[in-house]
C-alpha cells in the first residue's frame, strides 16, 4: 500500500479519488485550501492539511513520504479566469510549478496531472486527439495547458514521473451546484426544480463530451500504477461521445429559454481515448445517458 497525497481533495473531482483510494487501502493525505472545496468531503479516513499551493513553504512539508501525487486542484472556472487573470493564473499556473517542485525536492516518485479537454480549444475535425494541436481559447485553457508542459519538463529535466489526464466534462454525484460558475446540469436541476425555463446559452447546439466521474477517477489510479507512462504523456479521459445542450435540456423536459452565447468556449468536444487504452487500459464505463438518467433520478426529476 502506498501513501498518496490529493491537492484540491475537498473538491468534487478530488474528493472521489480520496473515497476511492482509502477504499484500496492507501493512506491519503489531502491539501486543499477550500476556496471552492468543503472540508464535510473528505473522507474521515484521509489526514487533511488546510494550505495554499500558491505558497510553497505551506505546501512544501506535507510532500515528504509521499509516494504518489494526484494534482487534482484547481481553479476551474472559465468566466473567473476572463475576468480575474491574475489570481487564476496564480492557483493554476503558479500554483501547479509549486506542486511539482514541492514533489520533486520531496523525490515523489510520480505525479498525475488533472489536465483539461479546454487545451483543444477550436479543431477542425472531432474526435480530439492528444497529438492535434492545443489552441486554449481562454486563459483558464491556457494555464491548464501551461500545467502540462511543466509536467512534461519536470520529467525531462528532473527525472520525476509524470502524466497528464485531459478530462472532458466532468459530471456526477457533488458536482458544482452553488457560486457563479455552475455546470449546465447543475443549472437546469435547479432552474428545473424552481419551476423555471430552462437558460441555455447560445443556439444549444454546442455539444460536449460528457463523462462520469467514477470513470475520471478509474483513469488516475490506472495512471498511478501504470509501468507504460512516466514522461509527461498527455491522455484523453473523455467518454468518446458528445451531446448537445438541447439534447440535455430535453432529458429535463420543460421550457427553455435561449440567451447569449459564452465567448471564448469551443463549440464541440469529443474524446478518442485510443491513447489512454494503449498507455493504460482505460476505456469509459458509463454512457452519459445512463448517468444523466441516473441523477435525473436521484433528483426526483422523473
Ligand atoms: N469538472 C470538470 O468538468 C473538469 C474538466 C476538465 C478538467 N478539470 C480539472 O479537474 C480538477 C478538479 O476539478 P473539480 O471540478 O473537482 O473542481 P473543484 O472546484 O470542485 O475542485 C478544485 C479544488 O481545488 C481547491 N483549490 C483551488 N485553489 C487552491 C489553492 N490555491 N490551494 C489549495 N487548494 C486549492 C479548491 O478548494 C477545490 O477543493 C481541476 O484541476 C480542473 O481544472 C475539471
């Protein structure tokens, strides 16, 4: 059993790799500054170490006898990073070199990056793959594509472990439903439950390539293990197919009502995760709508 420790494990994506590797049996040790995090997430089984990852002494300690890193933390929010640049770039941008050189003096074997399907940007052709191009179309994207690179040059230059996980819309059980910058699931469940049209941006037409969590979480611990990745490989975790916002709108059922559209989003996203096979072995397990169904009806809304 290894010991592993999860930066951002108070948030939704974090706080089920935590559940799931104390399920394995591991020792977690979670830092997260609960900025968008809430403490009543993490597993009572985990060490948890309230700190900032923009500050590199606060950090710095707690990754001595870690085997293993899930850089999982973040600001994921595109509007804040539109308008607030600054401190975004600081919590994704800074705050990821501190993580991994916190990791390097502290001779972690490996480190896993949460990257984001974001670095795609606008491509000409679907599905996306690792080898097309990144063309971040807004600065969150960017910094999150900036993450990758310093993944793959801590490898480079400092011999750590390292990989990079693409996620493509993380959806699932705690996903964001409160603050600003809310999924579009989160918004239509409230809307729905208010009795309220539901607002979709633009003609809903965009789609997305919609994945479960439980799977996020599958790709990183097969990431962790895996004997064929180590040199900053970026993969794909997205479920392989995409979904309009109508389309997901209509599972709720109901009004909509259609408003401007986002600036600075892609107008599709869908993952060939054929890479992540090859590297790991990972393939998705639930189609998205199965798992829409399934919080559809967790929610009461059929
Ligand atoms: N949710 C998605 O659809 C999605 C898609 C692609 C990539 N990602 C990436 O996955 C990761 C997790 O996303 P999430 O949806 O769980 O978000 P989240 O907001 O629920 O979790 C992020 C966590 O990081 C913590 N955090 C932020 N700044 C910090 C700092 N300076 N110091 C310490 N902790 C800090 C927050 O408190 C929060 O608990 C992020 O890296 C994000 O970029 C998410």
């Amino acid at each position: 059993m290894s010991t592993y420790l999860v930066t951002g494990g108070a948030g939704f994506i974090g706080s089920h790799l935590v559940e799931a590797l104390l399920r394995d049996g591991h020792t977690v040790r979670v830092i997260d500054n609960l900025s968008t995090g809430k403490r009543e997430r993490v597993p009572s089984g985990a060490e948890f170490i309230q700190a900032d990852f923009t500050k590199l002494d606060e950090i710095a300690p707690h990754f001595v006898g870690v085997d293993g890193v899930f850089h999982v933390g973040a600001l994921p929010r595109i509007p804040f990073s539109i308008e607030h640049p600054i401190p975004a770039a600081e919590a994704n941008v800074m705050g990821t070199l501190n993580v991994f050189v916190a990791a390097r003096d502290a001779k972690v074997k490996r480190v896993i990056y949460s990257a984001s399907s974001s670095a795609y940007g606008a491509q000409e052709t679907l599905p996306l793959r690792p080898d097309m191009p990144a063309n971040p179309l807004n600065p969150y994207a960017l910094h999150k594509y900036i993450g990758e690179k310093i993944a793959e040059q801590f490898n480079r230059f400092y011999g750590m472990e390292t990989a990079s996980l693409r996620y493509f819309n993380v959806y699932g059980p705690r996903m964001a439903d409160e603050g600003a910058y809310v999924t579009v699931i989160s918004h239509f469940k409230r809307q729905k439950k208010e009795g309220k049209p539901l607002v979709v941006h633009g003609d809903g037409e965009q789609t997305r390539d919609f994945t479960h969590v439980f799977d996020v979480v599958r790709a990183n611990m097969l990431a962790m293990q895996s004997p064929n990745v180590g040199a900053g490989e970026v993969m794909n975790v997205g479920a392989g197919e995409n979904w309009s916002i109508n389309y997901i709108a209509d599972q709720f059922g109901g009004p909509k009502e259609y408003m401007q559209g986002r600036p600075g989003e892609a107008r599709h996203t869908q993952a060939d995760h054929s890479r992540t096979f090859e590297l790991i072995g990972w393939k998705p397990s639930i189609r998205f709508p199965d798992g829409l169904a399934m919080i559809l009806k967790e929610e009461g809304l059929v």
